[in-house]
C-alpha cells in the first residue's frame, strides 16, 4: 500500500535580518525595542506563533540578535556572503528550506508593525492560494512585505545577486500575484536610521498605539 500525500500547503517563514543597520550611526534597529520587545524577537515570536518553520537569516559576529532568538523554535542560518545583497540572504534561507514546503513568507525583519494577526492572514492566503506569489500591500493597496514565493519559483530565486532583493522575479511574474491588504501600513513602515524611529514613536504616542 503507497502512502497518499499530504495536499496541505506547508509554508516557511523566512526572515530577513542579516543586515548591518549602517545607517542607525552604531545602533541596531533590529534591537530597538516596539511594545518593551526588541524588534527582531517581536517578529520572530509572531512567525513562530503562526507557523512551524521559521528561519532568520543573521550575518556573522551578530551575536546580540542571536541572542534575543533564544528559546525561540526556529533555525538560525549564518549567511557568510551577506554583505553582498539582500539577495544572497534571501538564497541561504531557501537552500535551507526541506522538499516538503510549498512556500516561502520573505519577511524583513526591520517592520515595527507587522502583527502576528498580519502574519497569519499571510499564511491562510497561501493555504487558499499555494501556487500563487502574495504580496502584502497597505490598506490603500500600496505594494509591500511580505511577499509570499511558492516552490514552484525557488530556483529562479536561487539565482538572484545583489541587494535589490527579488524584484526582477516580480516584475517577471506580475500576472501570477494577488496583493493581501493589511491594515494601515503595516505592509509598508521600515526603520532604518535614529530619527526614523524617533519619528515613528512620536506618531504612535500621538495615535495612542
């Protein structure tokens, strides 16, 4: 008697966190704290809450946000090539992932306000949808992350260079993406330097988040 297979989509959850945070003038925007949480843990703890396989790509020497995955179930992956691009990092987590799963979530970790909610709609877009791209947007349809790959693209993933990440696979493949609204701007608010965060906070006291 042969096993039957199992028909339900198995996603991963890549995150993105091997940069250097050059621009943060020696401070790391992935530590900065959202809700007394350091960023990158916050994110992680979501994905981790939301589905089974969870890796977080790290360069080498970032032993400090390592150190907030602690007691998390994921994987860490050291990217040895991440000063490169985004795109290298992106490639380490995918050659990582086992033949079982039918897509990536590519998460970069610098979004103070993706919520586990967030993630979890994701996730049940590719349980409806397994062989489409999902590409979160804000709540006016502005495109943003994550994006969603389904296997059926990770070669042609496997084969980016440089630091502008997947947008030519995108571009290429237009006609195959469903856009998921969040909420607000979820999709689209990253923080990259000291006033953007001090931005940021002031607008959240302001709104009372």
């Amino acid at each position: 008697m042969t096993d039957i297979p199992d028909p339900t989509p198995k996603l991963a959850i890549l995150l993105l966190a091997a940069g250097a945070a050059s621009r943060m003038r020696g401070g790391d925007k992935l530590l900065e704290e959202v809700d007394g949480v350091p960023l990158l843990q916050r994110l992680s703890s979501h994905a981790c809450a939301v589905c089974d396989t969870v890796l977080v790509c790290l360069r080498e020497g970032q032993s400090a946000r390592e150190f907030v995955l602690s007691g998390l179930k994921l994987q860490v992956i050291v990217v040895a090539d991440a000063a490169e691009g985004m795109a290298h990092t992106m490639r380490a987590g995918i050659a990582h992932l086992s033949k079982d799963i039918t897509g990536v979530m590519v998460v970069p970790a610098d979004m103070p306000e993706l919520t586990e909610r967030d993630l979890q709609e994701m996730v049940q877009a590719h349980h409806a949808h397994p062989h489409a791209i999902l590409r979160a947007t804000s709540q006016s349809n502005q495109p943003g992350h994550p994006v969603t790959f389904p296997a059926r693209l990770f070669d042609e993933l496997q084969t980016l260079s440089g630091d502008v990440g997947a947008r030519s696979v995108l571009k290429r493949h237009i006609a195959e993406i469903i856009d998921i609204p969040l909420p607000y701007q979820h999709a689209l608010i990253d923080l990259d330097t000291p006033e953007d965060w001090s931005a940021w906070r002031l607008s959240q006291r302001e709104s009372g988040s």
